[in-house]
C-alpha cells in the first residue's frame, strides 16, 4: 500500500491531504484554522496587523504548532506508517528569519518536545511579514532605482518591484533592524520553511516559489546578482539554494517518525508555493489548460508555453513545478465588485443571477469599469467605477443593466490583461464561489471564446503536494494522478460564437475607458 501526503501552509490554517495511490482514494484530510485552534496567537486569520497598517504579520511558531497539531490528527485518522513519499506548498511571499543556531537544531530536533519551543531561540525576527504586507513601498522604488528601472527587475524575475515580494520585505527588515538583520543565518520562504522543518535539515527553495521574491532570474533559475545586491549586503550567504520542483530534498526526519509513526523511509519533494501547487492540484500543468478562481479576489493562472513577462508590469510569473514557468496574474475586484452591485440594489444572488439572464450580451451599450476599491490589474487607486452608457444607467437606477456591466466589464478587463501571456486557452477551468453560477460562467466562455468546466477538487494546493511527491518519489505520472484525483463536473459550458463580435466591439470600449483612469 502506498500512501502519498500533501501539506498546505495557507494564510488561515494548515492544511493536509493523505491520497492512497492504490485504490486511487482520498484518505483523509485534515485542517487547523489557526484563528480556532491557536487562539493564545491573536490572530483569528492567521495574522495581525503591524504598527501600521500596511505591516501584515504572521507569527511562525503558530505554523509550527499547527504543524503538531495537525499531524497529530492525521496520526489517528488514519495509519500514517502507510505513507511514502510527502510534499506542499505554502503561501506564497511570506519569510521566516533564522539565525546560526538554526543550522544546529533543524538536525536534531527532539520528538518528545514540540517544534515551537525548540525553534523559538532560532529565530532571528520573532514575526513573519507574509503576503498581505504593503510596508514597502519605499523598499520597491530604491530596489527599481538601483537596477535601473522596473522593467529590467520584470524581465529578469518575471515582475516588477512589488511590496508584497520577499525582497522588499528583506530590505525594510535590513533597514530597519539593523542588529537583527546581521543576526540572521537563513532566511525561508514559508514553503522552504515547512520542508525543512519535516525533513531535518535547511532545505532549498524551488522555482516555482523563489520566483515571488523578486530575487530570482527567471532565465538562470539562480539568484540574480544585481537584485540581490540591490536588496541588502551578505544577503546571498542568507538565502538557501534554488532548486527544480522534481528535486527529492531527503527522507522525513526522526522527530516525525518516532512521534506520529512514519517510516524513516519517506521520501520528501521541495515544496513550492500555493499557487504553483494548485496548478498541479487542479490539471493544469501542461499549457493550454487556464484555471480562474471567482473569489475575493479574482484569480487567472495557467501554465506558460514560453517565459514571458508582462510589459505592463501588473502580472507575474513563477516556475511551473512541472517544468518551464506558469502565469499568474490577480485581480482584486473580485466577489466584492459583485456583491458591492448586489448589495446597492438589495438584491439576492437569485435576483443577480436572473438580471443577468434578462440582459443582452452587450448590455445595451452600457459598460463598467468594475474598481469598487484599490485594483492592481491595472493600477487604480480609487474607488470609483466608471460608468459609461445612458443616464439610468450612469446614475445607478438600472439595476439589471448595472449587473451585467459588472461581470462583463470584469472578465473584458481579465481577458485584456491576460493578453500578454501568449497563450490560447484550449478550456478555461472555474473554481472559487461564482464558478457555481452558470449565467456568470457562460459570459466568461462568451468573452474568452473558450469551453468552461467548473472544477470539482477541494484543497487543490495540499493536493497538488501529494500528487508531486506521488510523481517525483513513487514514479506516478501526472497523467495518470489528474485522472484520478482532480475532478472535474460532467458539464462543459460552450462559448455562443454569435456573441463573439459584440464583445470585441466592447473591448474597444473598454480600452477607451482604461485610458480615461
Ligand atoms: C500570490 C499571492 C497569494 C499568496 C497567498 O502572489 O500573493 O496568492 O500566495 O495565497
């Protein structure tokens, strides 16, 4: 019996997928939110807020102990001595910084004390900037200045200069705390974090992840000299090596198979970042195949037929676990932008869905520019949707057209923002909470010209670990672990070519109205 077990370090919980690869069956999964079980960290989402706003902070002994937590329930749901390969992802960005005592302890962890009291002297910085951290701005515009502008750091990391990226963090931080910075031996991205942590030794970071720190050349796949130069002095000697995704990094360490019962045989894989792993986790590793995620944010990644970057500077590029890069790019008016329209008119999402049907493609000519709030795909910093068409409409007294113009505007912008990725999706796959209205699914399949499925996989992020560490440790093939574990619904959504010429025409629009910004 082979089992394969995938973690996911995301911003509220922690994650894990066991899949048996036998019975081609999902075993178990387990979940700590660290908002219910962690509660002594103050922080119900899994982070809290710096002196200002824009510090966004997790604290890292709350993923370790999550990390016991977890794998304690996983202990007694099902039998963990079955388990022979492991990988997993962690949220993109975030850093964990270490110092010289770190290099000891990782080897020698004791299993009959927990993760959290044997690392804590090893951290060099108590909390962890993640993601959500927009502090640097400042940071940002030196790192631009030095390399000469942002658009040689996009052609060289596959973004421009981006607050939440763990370069500019790593210079506030060396800025900032100027004894803690020399202090730090190592710094880990959360993913490279957590892989150390159950393999027992400091491990590397993969492309996949490393290419979110705007420090790592897209084209070498190393660190880039001239970025991290940029970024802060000795930095090269803190930074672990780069790696490609299929890399086995080593076998689990003792602490985790004397204390939850796995065989000192398993084989580890790098782990990479979320959004990398759950282009595994949901089929989509191979080009042609584009999964959009209707969340808070919305969300259009896809693997890449060829690296390139985006001449805008608003989209990003990772490494492709699989090989090659994947495209990832954010949009942040996403259910909010819908549910800001519903809300406005007191509507219910059957009432949003029905206005959506008694609407023609086109809406009359009435177009939105959907931005209730701060956007990145393009750069708005208002909240103020622009509104252009006839005087019910421009006034917000039509409710119906209102609604159409919303979700046409937002997948018209998506589209014209996706552009520069080069790549004609054969099927674009829908998940996240929208996926589910037919009426939305429809107009994005009629935007973009392209078959819609709605994905049926949960947790793709810890699943994608499995399936990585079941195809670079067990020999499974990603063909056959896609077939059957990520599912997807029996119903294809057909892009209606008769509407194909009225949304051009509204693209044009569109564009005019970007230019007004
Ligand atoms: C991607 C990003 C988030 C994090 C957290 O650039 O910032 O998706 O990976 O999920």
């Amino acid at each position: 019996m082979a089992y394969s077990l995938g973690i996911d370090g995301s911003t509220q919980s922690m994650s894990a997928i066991v899949i048996d690869l036998d019975n081609n069956d999902v075993v178990c999964e387990c979940t700590i939110n660290f908002g219910e079980r962690l509660p002594e960290y103050d922080s119900p989402n899994g982070f809290f807020k710096g002196e200002t706003s824009s510090e966004v902070y997790s604290n890292p002994l709350m993923w370790l102990d999550a990390i016991d937590l977890l794998f304690n329930e996983l202990k007694d749901s099902c039998d963990l001595s079955k388990v022979k390969a492991i990988s997993g992802a962690g949220q993109q960005h975030g850093s964990v910084y270490l110092n010289t005592k770190w290099l000891e302890t990782i080897g020698q962890l004791d299993p009959t004390e927990s993760l959290s009291k044997q690392i804590k002297p090893c951290l060099s910085r108590p909390h962890s900037p993640i993601w959500m951290d927009t502090s640097t701005t400042l940071e940002c515009q030196e790192i631009a200045q030095a390399l000469g502008g942002n658009e040689i750091i996009c052609q060289k990391s596959g973004s421009t200069a981006i607050e939440r990226f763990t370069g500019p963090q790593i210079r506030r931080f060396y800025k900032t705390s100027l004894d803690a910075y020399p202090n730090t031996a190592r710094i880990h991205l959360v993913s490279s974090f957590i892989c150390s942590i159950l393999s027992g030794q400091d491990c590397p970071i993969d492309t996949g992840d490393g290419a979110g720190m705007n420090l790592m050349n897209l084209k070498t796949n190393t660190w880039d000299y001239d970025l991290v130069h940029a970024t802060a002095p000795n930095l090269i000697d803190k930074l672990p090596f780069i790696v490609q995704g299929d890399t086995v990094v080593g076998k689990i360490s003792e602490y985790f198979s004397e204390k939850y019962g796995f065989s000192k045989e398993v084989s580890i894989v790098v782990f990479t970042g979320d959004n990398p792993s759950s282009l595994v986790g949901t089929a989509a590793s191979a080009p042609g195949k584009t999964v959009i995620s209707l969340g808070t944010s919305d969300t259009f990644f896809a693997a890449m037929p060829s690296t390139v970057s985006d001449p805008n500077g608003y989209g990003h590029v990772f490494g492709n676990p699989s090989g090659g890069s994947m495209s990832l790019q954010c949009f942040l008016n996403g259910s909010l932008a819908r549910e800001f329209v519903k809300d406005k008119f007191e509507y219910s999402w059957d009432q949003f869905t029905n206005a959506l049907l008694e609407t023609p493609p086109g809406c009359n000519g009435n177009y939105m520019l959907p931005f209730f709030s701060h956007e990145i795909s393009p750069l708005y910093d208002g909240n103020n949707p622009v509104l252009k068409g006839n005087s019910n409409f421009e006034n917000w007294r039509s409710p119906k057209l209102a609604i159409r113009a919303c979700i046409e505007g937002q997948f018209i912008n998506m589209k014209m923002h996706t552009e520069w990725m080069s790549m004609i999706p054969e099927i674009i796959y829908v998940t996240g909470g929208a996926s589910k209205n037919h009426a939305i699914i429809q107009i994005l399949s009629d935007i973009f010209q392209v078959n819609v499925q709605q994905l049926e996989v949960n947790g793709s992020v810890a699943l994608g670990g499995a399936m990585r560490a079941a195809q670079h440790c067990l020999g499974y093939t990603l063909k056959e672990l896609e077939s059957e574990f990520c599912n997807c619904s029996s119903e294809m959504i057909q892009p209606n070519e008769y509407n194909k010429e009225e949304y051009l025409k509204i693209e044009n629009e569109i564009k005019s109205m970007l230019l007004t910004l």
